[in-house]
C-alpha cells in the first residue's frame, strides 16, 4: 500500500476539507482519505500509485489547486498486522 501526501490549497474549512475528500473517492479507487485545511493537505492510502496529473485534473472542477505530492510505502500499525 502507498501514503501519498497531497498539498493542496485553497481549503479553508471542515467543508472544503470534505470537498475534496469526495473528489478524491469519486476520481480514485481508494482505502481511505483525510484532508487537513489547517495543515493544507490530503493523505491518502491506495493500493496503486495515483500520478500528479491526475490528481491535479480530480481536483481542478473543484477549484482547489494542487501544488506536489510526496509518496512513501504504507506499513500499518498496531496489534495485528
């Protein structure tokens, strides 16, 4: 599984950050998001890479601008693994 740290600005609300999480699901089959308004970013947890562009072109109708994305592998944490 991939983290993938998206910056994106132009959220400046619990509802932007909610835009943008159902952008994201709608655009890509993914685990799990959650944006931050306050940090300005979107992780999200998927099983295949999801390039610049097209998170760019997910998130461009929306009117929230996609600035880069750091990608690392994703170990799960816990008890059970």
């Amino acid at each position: 599984m991939i983290k993938i740290t998206a910056k994106i600005d132009g959220m400046m609300c619990g509802m932007c950050e909610s835009h943008v999480n159902d952008a994201l699901r709608k655009a890509f089959e993914i685990k799990k998001v959650t944006s931050s308004h306050k940090k300005g970013t979107a992780e999200i947890l998927t099983d295949s890479d999801i390039s610049d562009d097209a998170l760019r072109s997910a998130l461009e109708p929306t009117g929230y601008t996609f600035v880069s994305a750091a990608r690392e592998p994703y170990q799960k944490k816990g008890l059970f693994r």
